[in-house]
C-alpha cells in the first residue's frame, strides 16, 4: 500500500503541473458515472467509475511508466477494500 501511495503521490503531483480542461472533463465524467451509480444501487458499475476517476487524474500526468506501475499496486490492495466493509444496502 505504501508503494502505491507513493506512486500515486508523484503521479498527481505531476499531473497538477499540466492538468487541462480536457482532463478536467474526464475526471468529471467519471464522478459523475460513479455518483450515479451509488444512487442506483449499483456496486459494480460505481467500482469501475471509482477506479476510472483516479485513472483519468494519473493519466493527466502523461507518465506511461505511472500508468503501467499504478494498476497492479491498486489492484493489490482495493480488493481488500471492496470486501470489507460490505456495502451497505
């Protein structure tokens, strides 16, 4: 967990120095997906906005090197998260 946190630290770090408008949409999109999705009940569809969200915030880095470290650190600790504390209803 803490090597994600790092890599996601130096990730956002760098995707502040050059964030556009246009990823300023795609992060907006995503919220938007995931916050209807948890309106509707929907657990598995508000996971993949969840992930997508941070993905369109690393992305605006343009590190493809943080791209490729990133997935398989969230990977390994958020199914963690996904089963405990089960959702509430």
């Amino acid at each position: 967990y803490e090597v994600r946190i790092a890599l996601e630290s130096l990730a956002i770090a760098r995707a502040a120095t050059q964030f556009t408008e246009d990823d300023a949409e795609a992060a907006r999109l995503r919220i938007e997906r995931f916050a209807a999705a948890c309106a509707n009940g929907d657990d598995e569809t508000a996971w993949a906005e969840h992930w997508g969200f941070h993905m369109a915030l690393y992305q605006s880095s343009r590190s493809q090197r943080a791209l490729r470290l990133i997935p398989p650190m969230w990977q390994s600790s958020e199914r963690y998260r996904m089963r405990w504390p089960p959702p509430l209803r």
